[in-house]
C-alpha cells in the first residue's frame, strides 16, 4: 500500500487530494486507488511501464514540476482503466504521472501527442 497526494484533485471526484493506491492480488500491474476520506470513490490503474511496452507519453517540464519531479528516473506512469460498451480500455491521453521519491502524483493532459481517450486491451487467453 502506498498513499499518494494529488497536486490538484481528480476531475469528477470533489476535492479529494489524498489516496491509497493498492495491488490487485493476482492481478500483476493492476492497482485500485482508492480516496482515503472517501473509500467509495475507487478507480482501477494499469501500471503502463509494465504492460504497455509502446506507450511513450512525454510529460511537460510544467506538468513534472506539478508533481515535484526533477528527472524522468523519479516518474512512474499509471492509466486509468475501465470497463467500456464491453471492452476493457485505458485513458492514454490523461495518465496518471506519479513522484516515485515524494508519492505527489497528478493526471495529466498529453497535449499535442496522438493517444485514444479509450484504448482497448487486448485480452489474452491462458495457454
């Protein structure tokens, strides 16, 4: 369990700032965050280093320092998933952007690069 701060509150979520972000079990890369004066209001984060090998969001020098970061080394990336007209998507165009050394995190807008709002998953069955 790690907690997290929001730099500025998450659009649709009030002003809840201060989160908990928890592994799935058996679920490699998948994390629910959850608001911790709030436990109701959930979402569910796909760490995109590990599963989206191709995704290569270029962060602004405004939008690293909102989250305090001073190197790409101290920044993790998480995309927000969900369950969409059947279909398991992730927003890359708003990722989640995360201080590995201070946990203050934002989402962020990829202004300017060429990412689906609702990128479908590809699911792959067990061999």
């Amino acid at each position: 369990m790690t907690g997290l701060t929001f730099a500025e509150p998450l659009p649709g979520l009030g002003q809840l700032i201060d989160f908990e972000l928890n592994p799935v079990a058996g679920a490699d890369g998948l994390f629910s965050l959850h608001a911790l004066d709030a436990p109701e209001k959930r979402l569910y984060l796909l760490d995109a280093g590990m599963h989206l090998p191709d995704y290569q969001p270029v962060i602004s020098d405004a939008q690293a320092a909102l989250i305090k970061a001073v190197g790409p080394d101290e920044v993790a990336t998480f995309v927000v998933a969900n369950h969409h007209d059947g279909a398991l998507t992730v927003n890359l165009l708003a990722p989640i952007v995360v201080n590995t050394v201070t946990d203050i995190c934002a989402q962020v807008i990829l202004e300017g690069q060429d990412y689906a709002i609702r990128h479908e998953l590809k699911v792959l069955s067990p061999a």
